[in-house]
C-alpha cells in the first residue's frame, strides 16, 4: 500500500467516525493505483451520506455537499482512467446523486453539480463507455430529476438545468460517437426533456426555456442522424421526433403564443430533412411530418390558432411545403408516395380552410394558396410531369384538380363566394384554366384526350359551365374550347369528341 493510499485510509476513517456522532456516513475505499477520492460534508442538518469506491487504474472521485439537508452522494468506479465529481451545495437538501462508471470505461469523466437543489436528484452511469463524457448541471432547481445513461463508446452527454422547478430531463446512449443534450433554463418548471441514442453517430438538442408544462422527446436509432428540438417562451406544448433511418436532419421549434400545441416529426427512411415551426400565436395547433422515403424535404409553418398540418413522403426526393402562418382552424394534408414531386400548401390568412394535395405519380408540381374563409381545395396526380395550381382568395369555394395523365397542366382562380370548379384530365399534355370571380358559379373541365385546350371564365352569379374533351390533338394543332360568361345565371357546355385541331367558343353576357 503506498503512502497516498494510507493517509486517504486514514482521512476516510476520521471522517466517517466523525459522521457516525452527528449521524451521517463518509465511507471511501480505493484498490489499485492512483487513485484520489475526497468528500467533503459542511454544515449538514442531519442526516447525511456520501460514498465513494473505486477499484481499478488511475481514478478519481471527489464529492462535496455544502449546506446540505438530507443529501446523498455514491460515486462508483472500477475500470481505467475514469473520473467522477458530484458538488451538491448551498440549500441542497433532499437532494441525491449517484454516479456509477464499471467495467472498461477508458478516459470517462462524469459530473454532477446541483445548487440550491431541494429534492432533486442526478444519475449519471457509464458502462463500458470507451472516453466518453456525462455531465449534469441543476441550479437552483426544486424536484429536478436529471439521468444521463451512456453504454458504448466515444458517447457525449450533457443535462442543464438553471431556475427550473419541477422539471425532467432524461438521455440514454448506447452506440457510438453520439452527443447529446438537453438544456432547461430559466422558469421550465413542470418539462420534461429526453434524449435516447441508439446507433452511432447520431447528434442531439433539446432545449426548453420558461416552457411550462412543456415535454420534448427524441429518440434515434439509426445512424448519422441529427435532431434539435427548441421551445421558447411556451406553455403546455409537446414536441416529438423520432428517427429509425440514416443521415437525417430534423428540427422542431416552439416559441413565443405557441400554447398547447404539438409537433412531431418521424424518420424512417434515409437522408431525409424535416423542419416544424409553431411560432407567434401558433396555440392548440398540430403539426405532423411522416418520412419513410429517402431524400425528402417537408417544412411545416404555424402561425395561427386550431390549424392542423400533416406531411407523409412515403416516396423519394420529394419536396413539401405546408404555411400557416396567419388564421385558424385550418387544415392542410400531403401524401406523396411518388418520386420527385413537389406540393406546396399555403393558407395566410385563411380561416376553416381545408387544402389536400395527393401525389402517388413521379415529377409532378401541385400548389395550392388560400386567402378567404372555409375554401376547400383537392390536387390528385397520379400521372407524370403534370403541373397544378389552385388560388382561393374568396369565400366557401370548392376546388379539385384530379391528373391521371401526364405532362398536363391545370389553374383554377377562384375569386368569389360559393364556387364550385373541377378539372380532371385522363390525357397528355392538355391545358385547362378555369376562372371564377362571381359568386355560386360551376365549372368543369374533362379532358380524356390529348393535347388540348379548355379555359372558363365566369364573373356573374349562378352560371355553369362544362368542356369535354376527348379527342386527340397534336402538338402544332391542339384542341382548344373557350367559355365565358360575364352575366348571371348562363348554362354553356362543350363537347369535343374530334381530333386535329378543333374550335369552340362561346361567349355570353348581360
């Protein structure tokens, strides 16, 4: 036994006969070589208790608690190079902190600091964790309960907790090079935050600032994967993501009025990114991404109050846009199971508006943007290289656009109130605008044929309108049909059954 070892024998020994009249308990033991261990107990009411061993090369440990009620230290070590530091002080009473690094945990550090701590308790355990690190930090917290968990290898982790009452944060590692962690700060009392990591790779981030009954969650078990989570200034939120697939980026941010929503954001396939924002007054709204393809972009924004916002990419290299920036009780859905797609949503300042945008087809374009109140707009495309818009800037409009063909392209513009306009297009490279500014108009467009040309126009009130066309055109000699009524209450239909250059016209106005 060398010297070093003999006069911490015999520190351990008057501080726990010490401990043994007031009550508390000191206990050290130590096997092997360079090993450090130190507990320190100030100013206790009892009782109190603080426990290191350490059995293997090169550790050490040291245990402080300051002003401290009820507290309990353990520090456990065996293995290599380990070190371990638990400092719970000012007002820490009722407080716990453990730390466990066993079995082979080479160049490993773990802390633990927890100030003005009442009833709060950190664990940290690191089992055959080769250099990796664990670090908890709680501050001025009351019933914060912080757990870092890391089995593997070259793993990262780190909790912080500052002014947060009532608070959770949890992270499990085991894989390697992951890094993780989670910050509550300022007034978070009653969140919740954790962070579990399978795989290897894997990157990150939670943080909740004054975010108040507040939970945030992330879980990867693939690999190479990235995740950050932000709530800022919000009450009552839950933000979840979830990533199964390889290379994947995901980001959730709640801040500011976002009360009582929730955002989450699942990733099973591989390379795909996804963003959500509930931002400003984005309360009681749900935001949900899905990405079982690979290479896929979805970017949700809320803004507004009751909206709803669900993106599934099933397919690959898709692209999704949903903004809900301004309204309420709106809802906008995305289905993309094709490939190389692009659907973009946009409802500012739309209130009970309702956009769905369905593309099972490959290299398709859909948008859809809604201004007004309780719009409906439906694309469907299930063809090739098609191109959809709609544009609702009216009042309880109706709107669909179903391609079933390929390299076609549909508009509708609905301006008024109580229209009702459909365009269906079976055929190939067809074009057909309809144009709505009045007010309980119908117009449909039915192209089954190919390269043809349709568009209605309607500004007055209760006309209806019908083109069908399926005959064959050609590129230099299109079908082409035109309807216009500018009047009230006018009924044109169009049939061309033809081919080779058709022409129709009608024009009715009062």
């Amino acid at each position: 036994m060398t010297r070093h070892t003999t006069l911490s024998a015999a520190i351990a020994l008057v501080l726990t006969s010490s401990a043994a009249l007031a009550g508390n308990v000191a206990d050290i033991y130590q096997d092997g070589e360079d090993n450090f261990a130190d507990i320190t107990q100030i100013n206790s009411d009892e009782p109190m208790t603080a426990i290191i061993s350490t059995v293997g090369d090169g550790n050490s440990a040291v245990v402080l608690q300051n002003n401290s009620w009820f507290v309990e230290a353990t520090i456990t070590q065996e293995g290599d190079s380990n070190n371990a530091n638990i400092v719970q002080e000012d007002f820490s009473d009722d407080s716990t902190a453990t730390i466990n690094q066993v079995f082979g945990t080479t160049g490993s550090t773990a802390s633990i600091l927890q100030t003005a701590a009442d009833e709060s308790v950190a664990s940290i355990t690191q089992e055959g964790a080769l250099s990796s690190t664990a670090s908890i930090s709680q501050s001025n917290t009351l019933a914060a309960t912080g757990t870092i968990t890391q089995i593997g290898e070259s793993n990262q982790a780190s909790i912080v907790n500052l002014n947060s009452w009532y608070t959770e944060a949890s992270i499990l590692q085991s894989g390697s090079d992951l890094v993780a962690s989670i910050s509550q700060t300022n007034v978070s009392d009653d969140s919740i935050a954790r962070i579990v990591q399978f795989g290897a790779g894997n990157m990150a981030d939670v943080v909740q600032d004054g975010a108040y009954l507040s939970q945030a969650t992330v879980t990867q078990l693939g690999d190479s994967n990235t995740a950050s989570v932000l709530q800022l200034n919000v009450e009552e939120v839950s933000a979840d993501i979830l990533q199964t697939g390889d290379g994947n980026e995901a980001v959730i941010t709640q801040t500011d009025g976002a009360f009582n929503s929730s955002a989450s954001i699942v990733q099973s396939g591989d390379g795909n990114a996804a963003t959500i924002d509930q931002l400003n007054a984005a309360s009681d709204s749900s935001a949900f991404v899905d990405q079982s393809g690979d290479d896929n972009l979805a970017n949700v924004i809320q803004g507004g109050e009751f909206d709803f916002a669900s993106i599934s990419q099933s397919g690959d290299v898709n692209s999704a846009w949903i903004d809900q920036s301004f309204g309420a009780d709106n809802q906008a859905y995305i289905d993309q199971s094709g490939s190389d797609n692009i659907a973009d949503i946009q409802q500012i300042a739309s209130f009970d508006g309702y956009a769905d945008i369905v593309q099972t087809g490959d290299t398709n374009d859909a948008y859809i943007s809604q201004e007004g109140d309780f719009n409906s707009a439906v694309i469907n495309q299930s063809g090739e290289g098609n191109l959809a818009e709609i544009d609702q800037l009216g009042a309880d409009n109706i709107a669909t656009v179903d391609q079933a063909g390929n390299s076609n392209i549909a508009d509708i513009d609905q301006w008024g109130e109580l229209n009702d306009a459909l365009i269906s297009q079976a055929g190939s490279y067809n074009d057909a605008v309809i144009f709505q500014d009045g007010s309980d108009n119908i117009a449909e467009i039915d192209q089954s044929g190919d390269y043809n040309i349709a568009e209605i126009v309607q500004e007055g009130i209760g006309n209806d309108a019908l083109i069908s066309q399926s005959g064959i055109g050609t590129a230099d000699a299109p079908n082409q049909a035109y309807i216009t009524q500018i009047g009230d209450g006018h009924l044109a239909t169009i049939t061309q059954a033809g081919g080779g250059g058709n022409y129709a016209n009608i024009y009715q106005s009062n």
